[in-house]
C-alpha cells in the first residue's frame, strides 16, 4: 500500500493547479476584455460562428480550469481543452515560432515583448496529457466520486 507521502501521487498537484489556474484566468480575462472583442479577434482569424466560439472558449477555459483545479473529471473536460490549445498554437502563435518570450527592448517604462510563440501551449498539452494518462494525483476529486481517497 502507498504511503500518504508517496512523491508520484502527490506529483501531479503542481499540474492541475497550475494548469487550472491558467485556464481560469485567461477565461477570466476575455470576460473582463468584454467577451464581444474575442469575438472579434475570432472573426478575423476567420473561425466559423465567433460569437459561439468565444463564448464556447470562455466556457471551456472557466469550466474546465476549475475542473481540473479540483480534479474532477479530468479526462473529461482535457478534450475540449486539448481542442482550444490546438486551436490558439495553429491560428495565433505558430507564425510566431516556438519561444513563447521575447525580449525585444528595454525601455524607461519597462521591458517589451514581442508576440508570444507555441510554447507555452505545448507546456499546457503536455501537462494535460499527463493527467489524462497519469491520474490526477491526490486530493482529487475524481478519486472521491470513485470512492477511493487516499491521504
């Protein structure tokens, strides 16, 4: 039987809050931004439906983020997510190239950056998949509904 101190169950806690996190406050964001400039942002980049879409984007970042926060559901709710990480790398940041920051200058207001690459998107799949694969670890949510919570 595993210790309630075994490092692999504990392992993927930093993931879920990280990535929760993250999702949440980029969905955060679009909402506080007005949720119609996304949607603008989406037809020019030519997605079908923007209007759907950026509320369908909020909806996913927001619900999915505190999801796997909490770790519920979390292969689940990693589709969609998948789905709008792919999305976001191909149409927005591939052009870009891989670096997610760019240092372009430093000026007397403060460091500029240039537009960020796919990188971080690939940090945010891979930790994805590693829950979907991996488990989501302890203090998770769907370990409860399984009735199986191990501290």
């Amino acid at each position: 039987m595993p210790s309630s101190w075994d490092v692999a169950g504990w392992s993927p806690l930093p993931l879920r809050l990280i990535v929760g996190y993250g999702f949440m406050a980029h969905g955060f964001a679009k909402i506080a931004k007005n949720p119609e400039v996304f949607a603008g942002i989406l037809h020019a980049l030519s997605v079908p439906a923007p209007h759907f879409m950026a509320w369908a984007t909020i909806a996913i970042e927001l619900i999915g983020g505190l999801a796997i926060l909490l770790g519920a559901f979390v292969p689940l709710v990693s589709v969609p997510m998948i789905a709008v990480l792919a999305v976001a790398a191909l149409t927005v940041h591939l052009p870009f190239g891989f670096t997610s920051i760019k240092l372009m200058a430093v000026t007397a207001s403060g460091p500029r950056f240039g537009p960020p690459g796919y990188e971080t998107d690939l940090l945010y799949l891979a930790c994805l998949i590693t829950l979907v694969v991996g488990g989501a670890g302890r203090f998770a949510v769907d370990n409860w509904l399984k009735g199986k919570l191990r501290l």
